[in-house]
C-alpha cells in the first residue's frame, strides 16, 4: 500500500509525518511530482488557511491532482497544478487534517516555525530538488502565515534549497485596510449588485470607524488584550450582516450550502480520507479527518492573532527581493478583491510609487479577458474575474494559466 | 441573554489572565471595560473563544516508513517518508 496505490495521479509521490520530537508535534505531508519535467520543473509548497483548515482541501477541492466525487472516488484533474510543477501538500499548524499533537500551536509565528525545518529535512531527503526553483502558495488565512513563514525562511542564509517566490490568493494579510472593503462589497460596489439592505449597508458603515480604530490598536500594540476585542467587533459588524443573509461568504453569487463551509463537495473529501484504506496508504495517523477544525480556529482569535499587522513582513520579502503575487476571485466576499487591490496599493516598499501609479491592465487567457494585471518590478496583484475564494476550484484553466507564467518567471503574468 | 452565559463571562477575562499568565490587576481599566464590553455585545462569540487545542486521537504506525531523516542542525526534529 503506497500512496500511488490511490489512483489519485500517476506519478510519484511521498507522504509522510515531520516529527518534532519533544514537543510532540507531527505534521502529515503529501508531496506529487511534476507530470511534465520533474528533473528541472519548480517545486510548491501549498497550504490551506483557515485557520485550521487541511491542504488536503485545497488538494482535493481546488488544484490537486484529483477531485472526490459523490462516489468518493477519485476524479482525474487535468488542470492540477502539478502540470508544470511538483507540489507539496502540508497539513499545519498542528492538530489540522491528519497533523497532531498533545500541545496546541496558537499563533502564526508559532505555526511557522516547524516549517523551515520541515523543507530543511525534505530537500536533504529529496535533494534532487533542492536546486529547483521553490515557491509557497497558499490562501485565504494563509495570508498571515505565508508572509511569516517565508521570512523565517529568508533568516536562514544557510538554507539548503533555492526559495524563488511566494503566491497569495484572496487571503488575509492587513485587516486595517481589508475591513474598510467588507461594506462596499456587499452593497453593490464589488462588481455584483448589492445583497444588503440599505440600512444593512448604513450600520455597516457606521460600525466601521470603531472597528477601524479597534485594529489600529492593535497595530499598535499587537497585545492580546486589544487584538482579540478587535477581532470580535469587527468580524460581528461587518460580516454578520452578511452571514446573516445566507449567503456563502466564499462567493457572492451563491448561498451557502453543504454544511458550515457551503460546499457539498468538501463532505466527500471528509468521507474519502476517513477510509481505512486510504489511512493505511498514505501512513496517516489521526483516528479522525476534518477538513478543518475549528478548535485551533479559535484557538488562533484568542491568541489575537487574526487583526496582527503580518501585511508589513511582505514588505520584508519585497526589500530582499523575493517576487510576491497577490491574486484575488472576484466574487468573494471574506477576503475580497476591493480590499486585496487596497492593501497592496498602500504597502510600503521600495517600488510602492511606481507599483500604485501603474496601469491596471486586462489579463487575457486564450484571447480572452480573464482578469485585470497590476504590475511593478517584482510585486503583481491580479483580479480574477469569475471566482470566489477558491480560484482553481471555479477558474481551473485560468489559474494553472497564471500559476504556469508565474513560476515561469512572468511576473508580469 | 443567558444567565448561564453571564456567569460564564464573567470568569472570560480571568480565565484569559491565567492562560497567558498576565496578572489581572495589571490590565488598564481601558482594557476591561473593553472586554466587558464585547462579553455583553457578542456573548455568543466571546463564550466560543478557545485557549487550546483538545489532543487529536491517533495511533502511531511504526513500521510504515521508508525512510528516517534527521540532521544533526535540526537535532529536535525528524521526516518519515512513505
């Protein structure tokens, strides 16, 4: 029994655990070779957000080999991400999809420091591919972590692998600016018409200067004592009118079905990997698979950590020259495109006149308009246009299509 | 409103003090009024704040691996590989 002996894609895979051994931690690990050119093509690193949610999500849902049918039986992926590259699948922070633990990891600085060594180890073990370009890419919640863990990554000038770029999709990265955008999303201003009414959109904006001033201090401050009132006020004013109406707050266009994450589609991949065959193959260790557990999700608000400013270590990775994309679904709303679009043309850089004075440009896939480009040097927002927050899952051929120019080194896309 | 949820709340902010080991007495009134304040707003999600992750059941599969890797920069940490 290999993991192979899943049908989930023909070509080789590793999977395994990360041990740290005196704090108990085991973090389960899924790797896919490239279909093209696995000797020279580039190797990711993806993870889910949430946080608290499994990259075994974003492997079956969004940009993996397969998919999980009503059957919970493998679909084949022609659009995978592994097309043009090998990917890495982690489960983390702690105690998320088959990673556990009998301590509790509650902050994105805590969750990432595991991860350097884990890509220490895997490159020593692998190290036909420690020469490879490498990137991390990750989602919504992984706006916090990916920032973080990839300066922790450039603090090690010892590194044994090539690190080349980071990828950020429709992800929470500076919740001062992000929280000004909830309002003008719902109430007409993000491309869809309004799904609030229009006293709905006035408390909304009425809630937004003390919700504003609340992150502010915990900016400021970054105390737990400021960040967690904030986190709670804000996340109450300006998404509960939204969640109120039942909307799925991953996509504007539809309401929310299949359980608490609104997709029918992830109770499959629940289903598929709480199969002992399943287990047996890939190793895995948990008694239980849940595609996200929201213990740790709470565990991280009461750490404060959701309203922490970790938008200023993009900053970092910008100044020491480490391309970083910003890509954003336009239909939505919890981590939408208005306020992404915002917060990048307010970061502080180096190139940050010149990347708010340029152009928004269509971004054309097979002579059609897909999206809009924003391009300076390095550093590239990009509005994908008919997706929500899961872009590969609604844009397949669209996002393997900016993905492929991206670690290809277009970073003009 | 709850009488329950009252009680419950009450204890919140201590309960917080003693998980991140930070004195009580230490905090500004600023602070207190604050979480009072978000306890009586949003009982709901102040009550489901969580200070740590409840242990995963699991049962450790020993002779599933191919390979061991550990490197003596990294003494404390170690890769299973299927």
């Amino acid at each position: 029994k290999t993991p192979e002996s899943l049908g989930i894609d023909t070509v080789k895979q590793y999977s395994g655990y990360l041990d740290v051994e005196d704090e108990d931690k085991h973090f389960f690990y899924w790797f896919f070779e490239s279909r093209n050119d696995p000797k020279n093509d580039p190797i990711i690193l993806w993870l889910n957000g949430g946080p608290g949610c499994s990259s075994l999500t974003g492997l079956f849902f969004e940009l993996g080999p397969s998919s999980i049918g009503e059957d919970i039986k493998p679909i084949y992926n022609k659009h995978s991400w592994n097309s043009n590259a090998s990917v890495i699948f982690l489960d983390q922070p702690i105690n998320v999809g088959y990673s556990y633990s009998s301590s509790s990891v509650t902050d994105t600085v805590a969750a990432g420091k595991d991860v350097y060594a884990f890509l220490e180890l895997f490159f020593k073990q692998f190290s036909q591919y420690k020469n490879l370009p490498f990137h991390i890419a990750g989602e919504s919640y992984a706006g916090h972590y990916i920032p973080v863990f990839a300066s922790e990554i450039l603090s090690h000038e010892e590194r044994q692998f090539n690190f080349t770029s980071v990828l950020i999709g429709n992800g929470l990265t500076d919740p001062l600016t992000q929280y000004k955008y909830y309002e003008p999303m719902a109430c007409g201003e993000g491309g869809e018409p309004s799904v609030l009414p229009e006293e709905e959109c006035e408390a909304m904006l009425s809630s937004q200067s003390r919700c504003l001033s609340l992150i502010d201090s915990c900016y400021q401050s970054q105390s737990v004592w400021s960040c967690v009132p904030a986190s709670i006020y804000c996340n109450n004013a300006q998404m509960g009118p939204y969640q109120r109406t039942g909307r799925n707050v991953y996509d504007i266009r539809e309401m929310c079905e299949g359980g608490s994450l609104c997709y029918t589609g992830l109770e499959y991949i629940d289903k598929y990997l709480n199969r002992d065959d399943v287990k047996e193959a890939l190793g895995a260790e948990t008694d239980n698979y849940e595609s996200c557990n929201f213990d740790v999700n709470r565990n991280f608000l009461f750490a404060g950590d959701w309203m922490k400013p970790y938008h200023k270590a993009v900053t970092d990775l910008l100044e020491s020259k480490l391309p970083v994309l910003i890509y954003a679904g336009d239909k939505d709303f919890i981590c939408n495109w208005l306020g992404n679009e915002a917060w990048v043309d307010v970061l502080p850089w180096s190139g940050s006149e010149k990347f708010a004075s340029s152009k928004v440009k269509p971004w054309n896939v097979a002579g059609k308009e897909a999206g809009t480009v924003k391009n300076h040097d390095i550093f590239t927002f990009l509005r994908v246009y008919g997706a929500g927050h899961m872009v590969p899952y609604d844009q397949p051929a669209n996002a393997l299509d900016f993905f492929n120019e991206w670690i290809g080194g277009n970073y003009a896309i | 409103f709850s009488v329950q949820q009252s009680l419950f709340n009450e204890n919140l902010l201590q309960k917080a003090s003693e998980a991140l080991n930070f004195p009580i007495e230490n905090l500004s009134n600023d602070v207190k009024s604050l979480w009072s304040e978000m306890t009586l707003k949003f009982p709901n999600a102040v009550s489901n704040l969580q200070f740590k992750t409840n242990p995963k059941p699991h049962t450790e599969k020993i002779n599933a691996w191919d390979f061991h890797v550990k490197d003596e920069k990294l003494p404390n940490h170690a890769l299973r590989v299927k």
